[in-house]
C-alpha cells in the first residue's frame, strides 16, 4: 500500500494579514507559513494507516521555506519517504496548472491511495484534490475523518452537517480530503525531528511550468468592512470582567 | 451559450438545504446582470416534490435510484452532462460536503474555471469570496465561459430564495452511471448526549486560544457559576477535549442563544454561519483583528486567562 501525502504550507491566520501594493495579493514580506492544519490530519491519518496495515507514506510538498523542517516533521511523525517539488509557486497560483503538473509527479510514485487536506484557506479556485484525483482518473471523496482499508477499497467517514457521518465505501486507488483524523495529530520531540535531519535525506523533483491561464483573476484584495464592529470594553483583565458583570446583568442573564 | 445561471441544488434525507436557498437568491442577482433565467438542477429518485419551494424559473429534474442519496461519482456525471449540453453562464455550488467534492471534477474534466468561497455578487457581477478565515476578502469577475462557483452562506437568507409558487418542473434524461467506484453503506446518526446545545440560552465557547484540556476547566467553571453550558470550535474537538455534541459549526451545530460568549475563537467562517442566530455575541480574544470582532456586539483583547478566573470569581461573589 503505497500512500501520497501533498501538504501545503499556508499564512498563520493568528498573525497580523496585510494587503501588498499590487493590492491583490497577500504580502508576504512579513507572512509566517504554516502547515495546513487539514493536511496535518491527512499525515496523521496516513500514519495511523500504516500502523494498522503497512503501508509506505511518502509525504510531499512545494520547495519554498520552511519546507525541510514540515518534512523533517512528518518523518519523525513515521513517513517513510520524503520529496520536496520545485517550482514558480510565487507567480504561479493556477490551480489548473499545478493540479496537471502533480498529477503527473504523483502518478509515477504509483500510489494506491492519496490523502489532501479537505481544504486550504488561501487559494481562490481551491479543489486540487479533485482535480487530481480526475487527471489519474480516481475517485474523490471529501470532508473525510476516518478511513479503513479492506482489500481494494477503503471504507471512509464522510461528514455532513449537524454531526450526521455517511459510511461509504471507494474502490483504490483513490484520493480524499482528510477533514480530521481518526486521533489528533500526535506530537514528537524536537530531538527526534533533529535525528531525522542527520538519518533522512529528502528528494527532489521538478514541477512542469505552470501557466497561468484558466485561474481566476484577483481585481482586488481588501479586509472585510464591516458596518457594526464590536463595541470594544476595556483591554484590563479587571475592568472587563466588571463591564461583563454588567452586561450579562442586562441582558438578563445573571 | 446562453446567459442562464444554474444552481445545483443540495438536499440532505429528504430535505432541502439552507445552502440551496442561499444560491438561489445569488443566482437571481447574477442573472439580472446577465439576463438569463434562473434554472435549478434538482437530482434524486422521487424527490419532484423538493422543487415545490425554490425560488426559480425553471427546474431541471434528473431522476435515478443511484441519485437517491448524495454520491460523488453520480452526481459528478450527470451534472456534466447537463453543463455540457445546455452551457449556461455559470453554476453555482455549495462550499459544502456535497458541493466541494461536485465542482472540482467536473473543472478538471471540461476545463472551466472555478471560483471558490463566494459569498456576495456585487454590481456588473463582481464576485466577492471570503479566504484566510474570514480575514481577507477577494473580488474577482465573472471568468468566461462557463463560471463554475462555490457559495458560502452569510450574503443572502435562505428565505429570499423561497417562493411560494411552485415553479415548471422539466424531467430530464440522465446518463449511464453503472461501474460507480463509490457507493454509500450507511448513515450513521450523531451522537446523542445530556445536552442540546442548539436549545441553550447561554453558551459559553471555547475556542484553540485555551490551549490544552486542563485549560477546559476554566470555562467550565465559569459556565458553571452564571448557569450556562459549555461548548466549542472544531479544534478543540477534534483535539479531543470536548464531544463532537458540543460542537458549534459548519460541521457541528446551529446555535441561537441569548448570549454566546467566544472566547478564544478567531470566527472562520465555518464557525461564524453557526452563531449569527445569536442574539448577543461577545468575544474575548487577544488578537484584535481577529473576525469574531465583526459579529460580536461586545468584545475585548484582555488575555483570556486574566479574564474568565476573573470574571468567574465576581459572577460567585454576586450569587453567593
Ligand atoms: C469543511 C470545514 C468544516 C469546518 N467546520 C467547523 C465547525 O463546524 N466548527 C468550527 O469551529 N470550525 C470548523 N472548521 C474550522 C475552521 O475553519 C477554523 O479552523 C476553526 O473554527 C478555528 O477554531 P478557533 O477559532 O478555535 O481557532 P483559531 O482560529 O486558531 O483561533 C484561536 C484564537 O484564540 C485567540 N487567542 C489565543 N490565545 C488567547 C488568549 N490567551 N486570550 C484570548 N484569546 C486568545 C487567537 O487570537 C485566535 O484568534 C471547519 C473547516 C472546514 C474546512
Ligand atoms: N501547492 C501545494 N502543494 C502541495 N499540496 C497542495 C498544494 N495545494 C494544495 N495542496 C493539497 O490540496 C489540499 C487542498 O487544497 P486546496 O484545493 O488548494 O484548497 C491541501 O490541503 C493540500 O493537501
């Protein structure tokens, strides 16, 4: 069982987002990336799939900074094989394009089954799982948070609103959108991320260009106006607590 | 090519979803800027009657047993053939569970492009998606030639895309779909639990700011002190901290209390469409560009473990 793991580095949304000159694009001067949180779910998921069935994990990512230290993460999580893609991934954010180029990478790393976040916060034509999963000519099932493997299939827990799962099953290969894994992503030592840097070595393939044709085009970028922003209580622990006394006596709720 | 503006309609075990709704009343102002009709693609097996409601010009019923339940493979197919064969000016989707994993496929096959996220329509069609967790918004046009778009609830109400005029239903033939590679076995319910949290008055919320599971008592006790139940964003969950009944969101519970009380939450969208129902938001988060701030109607930047001991503590003085 041969499982691909694609996982994107995306902005910390905790810290400050601002709008670069062009004003449509983020400005990424000051962006601190990292890993998407779903895709952490899909390396967790990948492991725990091996865990029960042996299977091979190879996780891979776009070569841009920060990217040794998620890889490097991933191994010492149990990820068995480690590749990095280069790329124009600054000019290029066609998700057309770089769905048909990882295809192609993908497909000669022969996999039984790939796992992507069910989502990045970041792109405007999103879906590159999907596209994916159609250009290998695979079935795709997303918003996923369980998966078993039986046989030549996969049995998977598909969410839907208000908590309500729907159990189906999809015949390999496949690709899914791992919403959540079956337990957290587990948490591994430093030392042990370090001991990875000295034992495993990381590959490296070259991503076809991307052309930029087909992707939507940002005329502009802006922060969300709003015409009732909070009213804002004191930033003093102290002084907001009583405020909130107050309100709360208000609305009748104490 | 015609000016048409198609929504592919989301029902759920008999029921027609909210979503559904939304695009319907985006659709209308999409089409007032094209000047084509409002068309919904309604597929399933005897589910006519869940047109009756939609606020359209026309519907295009696609009838079939493997269309009884929601099915990637199924509904990928026959939507591509109706796209392929009436190219109207756009499509709308879902940003859902049953939407996200329709619209991809059918770009990639016939090469259209896709526009995610969309949560207004603007003048001369100018669509507006919401990205990075409700921080930044993106306007865009309407790409050419076929727009495939996916909706986010939060522009429209669901009531602007109802009628109460049934409108002409059109049954259309659908395609081959033997040999699907997916098939569903089974619902399997939520879990029930002691509380409803859709029917609590006073929420007291608690989002990844809390950091770690001993951390949950802080809001507990509190919840505890005022009289109200504790619930949670999808992190703390999936974390493990608290059940997946406490949780508020997209993929959890809609919420309308009195009052709910955020703390440590940031508001992403999929957390957001589930509390505007609330009378009164407040939130405690240190970071003040954090989109929780747009909804609440009080806030603050105090450190959350100054705070809520705090608070807790002058809530028991006054109950004594
Ligand atoms: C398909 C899909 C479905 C989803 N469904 C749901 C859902 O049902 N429910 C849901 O909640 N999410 C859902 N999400 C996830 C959602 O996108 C967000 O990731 C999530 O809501 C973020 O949770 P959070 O606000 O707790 O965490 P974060 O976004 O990490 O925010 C934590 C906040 O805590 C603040 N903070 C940190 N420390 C302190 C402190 N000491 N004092 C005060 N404030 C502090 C920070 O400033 C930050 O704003 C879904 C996502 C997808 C893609
Ligand atoms: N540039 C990328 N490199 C690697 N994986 C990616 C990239 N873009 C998207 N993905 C994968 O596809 C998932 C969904 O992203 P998206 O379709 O862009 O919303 C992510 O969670 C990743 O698993």
């Amino acid at each position: 069982m041969n499982i691909i793991v694609p996982v994107k580095l995306v902005p910390d949304l905790v810290e400050e987002l601002s709008i670069d000159a062009s004003g449509t694009a983020l400005d990424t001067a000051w962006l601190r990336m990292i890993i998407n949180e779903f895709d952490d779910h899909a390396i967790e998921q990948a492991i725990l799939l091996k865990e029960k069935t042996g299977a091979q994990v190879t996780v891979l990512s776009m070569n841009i900074e920060g990217v040794d230290d998620l890889l490097f993460a991933a191994a010492a999580r149990g990820a068995d094989r480690l590749i990095k893609l280069n790329g124009d991934f600054v000019n290029a954010s066609n998700n057309h394009a770089l769905a048909r180029a990882m295809a192609t990478l993908i497909q000669d790393l022969k996999p039984d089954l790939i796992l992507t976040g069910v989502q990045a916060h970041n792109d405007l034509d999103g879906s590159i799982g999907p596209r994916i999963s159609n250009y290998l000519g695979m079935p795709y099932v997303g918003y996923i948070s369980g998966v078993n493997i039986s046989d030549d299939k996969v049995i998977v827990r598909k969410e839907y609103p208000g908590g309500l799962i729907g159990e189906m099953q999809v015949s390999l290969p496949a690709l899914l959108g791992i919403q959540a894994a079956e337990q957290p992503p587990r948490y591994v030592a430093i030392s042990k991320v370090r001991q990875m840097m000295k034992t495993m070595s990381i590959e490296e393939l070259d991503l076809a260009t991307l052309d930029s044709m087909g992707a939507p085009v940002v005329n502009r970028m802006f922060q969300p106006e709003t015409t009732e922003r909070a009213t804002m209580l004191s930033e003093n622990a102290e002084d907001a607590a009583n405020q909130l006394v107050n309100i709360f006596k208000e609305l009748g709720v104490l | 090519m015609n000016q048409d503006i198609f929504v592919a309609v989301e029902h759920l075990r008999g029921k027609v979803s909210d979503i559904s709704y939304i695009m319907l009343a985006a659709a209308h102002d999409l089409a007032q800027n094209t000047g084509g009709k409002v068309v919904a693609l309604l597929l399933g097996l005897n589910a006519q009657q869940l047109a009756g409601n939609l606020n359209a010009d026309q519907v295009l019923y696609a009838d079939h047993s493997l269309l009884t339940d929601f099915n990637p493979e199924a509904y990928q197919r026959t939507l591509i053939g109706i796209i392929d064969e009436y190219k109207p000016r756009a499509v709308l989707f879902g940003h859902t569970s049953i939407g996200t994993d329709t619209v991809g496929c059918i770009s990639a096959q016939l090469g259209l492009p896709l526009v995610s996220s969309v949560r207004t329509i603007e003048a001369n069609n100018k669509l507006i998606s919401q990205i990075c967790g409700g921080k930044i918004m993106a306007e865009c046009n309407l790409p050419e030639p076929i727009a495939l778009i996916t909706l986010v609830p939060g522009g429209y109400k669901p009531e602007q895309g109802q009628s109460t005029q049934s409108p002409p239903v059109t049954a259309i033939p659908v395609q081959v779909l033997d040999g699907l590679r997916i098939l569903l076995n089974k619902y399997i319910e939520p879990e029930t639990s002691d509380v409803d949290i859709s029917k609590e008055p006073l929420l007291i919320a608690v989002g990844r700011g809390i950091q770690n599971q001993d951390n949950i008592s802080l809001a507990e006790e509190l919840a505890q002190a005022i009289g109200g139940v504790v619930c949670a964003s999808r992190p703390v969950v999936d974390q493990g901290w608290l059940p997946t009944s406490r949780l508020v969101g997209k993929s959890g519970s809609t919420v309308k209390p009195k009052v709910y009380l955020a703390i440590g939450i940031s508001g992403a969208p999929e957390h957001v469409e589930a509390i505007t129902g609330s009378d009164v938001i407040i939130a405690i988060n240190t970071d003040s560009a954090a989109p929780i701030f747009n909804i609440a109607k009080y806030g603050t930047t105090a450190d959350l473990f100054d705070l809520v001991p705090a608070l807790t503590e002058k809530i028991k003085n006054i109950k004594g």
